[in-house]
C-alpha cells in the first residue's frame, strides 16, 4: 500500500512504498544526488513537522531518519541500492537520528 504524502513533498514520479517493519523506500527516478537529497530533507522535515493529537490532550510527533544511495553505472543492482541505502540509514541513526545521510 503506497505511503501518502502532500504532494510538495514528493513529485508525481516518484515511488514510496513500505519495505517491512517501520522501513519505507522512496524511489526518485532519474535524479541526481543534490536534488534526491532536497527532497529526501523536504519528506524528512515533513514528517518531523506532523503533530498527531491524542485523546488525553497529548500529541504525537515523529523523527525520520533517511539513508539516501544512488544507483551508480558500475553497480546498476536493486539489492546493492538497498545495502547502501541500509548502510546510510544506519549511520543517521547512530549520529543522532532524524537526519538524512548520503552513502
């Protein structure tokens, strides 16, 4: 089921789907790296910014962090893109959480 964003967050072409547990995959095609990374900022800052209203008054907010990979010439594989963009998750995470970090 594909993830439902405003749409000043992600353009008509790209893709957004849940790849398992609280693991979402974004594709932006044909995109070089500076603009992949606006966009990968702007779907984080939206999320973060989102505010969810409880009933005891309270509210829920959100931090995202992102792992950005680009597919390179020499290494066209789905699989590969996911393992760097793992990679690159990973690292947000461990500096700090709710970042975007490049591979």
């Amino acid at each position: 089921m594909p993830l439902k964003v405003n749409q000043n967050t992600l353009r008509d072409v790209d893709l957004c789907g849940r790849i398992g547990g609280e693991e979402f995959a974004v594709l932006l095609p044909h995109t070089p790296l500076d603009e992949a990374l606006e966009v990968a900022e702007r779907l984080r800052a939206a999320l973060a910014a989102r505010k969810v209203p409880l009933p005891d008054g309270n509210t829920l907010s959100f931090t995202v962090s992102v792992g950005l990979a680009m597919v390179t010439a020499e290494d066209k594989n789905l699989d590969k893109l996911m393992q760097k963009a793992d990679l690159a998750l990973y690292q947000a995470k461990e500096q700090g959480r709710n970042r975007v970090v490049v591979y």
